[in-house]
C-alpha cells in the first residue's frame, strides 16, 4: 500500500522553544506531544552531531506522522507510542535518562484538528470520539450520554470555565442520545445562544476533550516525573494553549524554583523544601504578531522554561543498600553506571 505523505505542520514557537531548551551537539531530549515532528525534527537539526531525541505521543496518528518526517535521521529518533504520563517508566524501559531537555507542546495537534472522524472539532459531523489514543475505552460520547447531569456541570465549569454549564448540562441531559459532534454543537447554541466571534460550542469540546484524555492530571504526573530525568542545567520547556494548562505549569514551576514552601503562618520551616527549578524566563513568552499572522493556531500559545538545579549526588552504595530506593529519591547528571544500577533496582522493587 502507498505511504503517504506526513500532513503540512507548523510548529508553533520554534526557534523560542529550541533556544529555551538550550539544544547542543549530542544532547538528548525529550519531545513529550511529538505530533507531526514539527519541534522534533529542528532539535535533531540543531543537535547534531550525536543528538539524540525520544518521542511521545498517545496518538498512533502522531506517531506515523513523525515517523515519515523524521526518517533521514535514522537511529537518532526513538519514537513511542504512549501518554507522557508515563514518561518515568518509558525513559527507565529505553535507557533514556538523564536528558538535557524535554519539551511539552500541549493541547491538540494540527493532525487531529484535520482528522474530521475523530470528533475533536465541530467543523465536520463525526462520532462524539476525541481520544487521543484509540485503544482508551471511555469517549466523549460516553460521558455527554451517561454521564449525571451534576458531573457534566462539573466538567463545563472546570475544564472549558463555562459560565452557563447547567443550562448546557441540562440541555444535554433533556436530548440524549447524542451521537455526533453537530449534534452536540446545535444543541449548545440552541441552549445558550450564539454572540460573539467564538463558537458557543467551543468551550464544551475543549472541556469534554481534556475529560475524556485526562489532560490537567496527566500533566500535573508527567511534570513531577520531567524534573527526574533532567540532569544538572536541563530544560524543561512547556507550551500551552489555555488557562488552565499554563496555571497548572506556571504553579508547577514557580513552587520548585522556590526554597521553603510551608504555609505562611508557620513559625520555622518543617518542609525542607530546596528549589529544583530556576526559572528561565520569569515573563510568559508568546508568540510574535508575525507568527500569529502566519499561524492562526498559535495566537493562544504561552511558553514557560525552567533550568533544573541540582545540589550533589547520593552516593552510589545507597542504591545497593536499599532495595526499596524510589527512582525519584535519586538527583543529579548521573554517571551510566549509577544509570543502571538505579534502574535494576527500579525494575526489582
């Protein structure tokens, strides 16, 4: 069968995101939502000789995408089809670890808001899917069409900040079955009406989307787990597309490049907290009116960076010593032998 073509992708913040990660010659990184291997494709560019990348996505799609742009890079790509949430275990299962820098482009990708069947935009009618990753059970139909009208207002106010959720909620509860994305659409302007340039629709497929795929707590997991793999100066760059993500990855950082984070009132420190992060720009980078001109896509993007901090390294005999080590106990720009004797001790436990 004819291979075709990967889709036309634009990788939004580029040369931010590749100056943010700080790519060198034989740096190995991490692009955690590989999409189209738009990012991944100008880090191996600007990391050569001898760069290394690892890339993740939940969407097989993706993963297909990358694989035919990246493919004069040879063996220098390690492609994966999994959700960055578990990205820990997928670095220790490839030796992947530690790393000079990993990269989060978050929300959806150009290849699937062009994916008419999988129900993530309203432009076209297609099944209530918006999975990233097919082989997950639970799709947006299952949760508009069993879900309690009380979880839906939760849902619409949460994750898509709808003001008018119960009207919408109660809407959807009233029309069951829902079975298709124009469906849902109509019976959302129908519900709250239609003003303003943006769809009335919109915030309710961005909240049934992040439901569905478990977004907000899947990157909370994968953000502890990112400052693991980073040895000593790695980046961590993280670009998203709404309030939500970027609260969560601003909160996220700032907490880690701070020393003692106990509550206000308390007299001495009792957390013996240590800042892990220093944070690379302290102002949100966004992107260019130029960009925005060129790439509709990007107008919402916002781009933090933090640089990881690392004191010592615990001595090697304390993995020997105690079986029960957690690999998140261990800090620092690891030696390969320490590399693995900490992951057979990992993949014992």
């Amino acid at each position: 069968m004819e291979q075709r073509p990967a889709p036309a992708h634009t990788p939004v913040l580029l040369s931010e995101a590749l100056k943010s990660l700080g790519v060198q010659p034989g740096g190995r990184y991490i692009d955690c939502t590989i999409g189209a291997g738009g990012h991944a494709a100008a880090i191996l560019d600007q990391s050569s000789p001898g760069g290394q990348l690892l890339g993740i996505d939940a969407d097989p799609a993706a993963i297909e995408a990358a694989r035919q742009r990246l493919q004069r890079y040879n063996e220098s790509a390690l492609l994966v089809n999994d959700n960055f949430v578990n990205l820990q275990a997928i670095c220790i299962k490839y030796d992947f670890f530690p790393v000079h820098g990993i990269l989060f482009d978050l929300g959806l990708s150009s290849l699937q808001l062009s994916s008419g069947g999988r129900g993530f935009s309203f432009q076209a009618d297609a099944p209530l899917d918006m999975r990233f990753d097919p082989r997950q059970k639970t799709t947006a139909a299952d949760i508009v069409n069993t879900a309690p009208e009380t979880r839906l207002v939760h849902i619409l106010k949460t994750f898509g900040e709808e003001n008018r959720a119960h009207r919408i909620a109660r809407a959807i509860v009233q029309n069951r079955p829902i079975a298709t994305t124009r469906q849902l659409a109509s019976l959302v302007e129908a519900a709250i009406g239609r003003g303003g340039r943006i769809h009335p629709a919109t915030r309710t497929f961005q909240a049934l989307r992040i439901a569905v795929n478990q977004e907000l707590e899947h990157l909370e997991t994968a953000l502890r787990q990112a400052v693991e793999l980073l040895g000593h100066d790695g980046r961590l760059v993280v670009i998203s597309y709404h309030s939500l993500e970027d609260r969560i990855v601003k909160q996220f950082m700032q907490k880690e490049a701070r020393g003692c984070v106990c509550p206000p009132a308390t007299p001495v420190c009792i957390c013996g907290h240590t800042p892990r992060l220093k944070l690379v720009n302290k102002k949100v980078i966004t992107p260019t009116p130029a960009e925005i001109e060129l790439n509709v896509r990007s107008r919402s993007a916002k781009m933090r960076a933090a640089q990881r901090l690392i004191e010592s390294d615990p001595p090697l005999p304390a993995v020997a010593d105690n079986p029960s080590i957690s690999f998140a106990e261990y800090r620092g720009w690891r030696s390969p032998a320490l590399m693995r004797n900490i992951k057979t001790v990992v993949l014992a436990a």
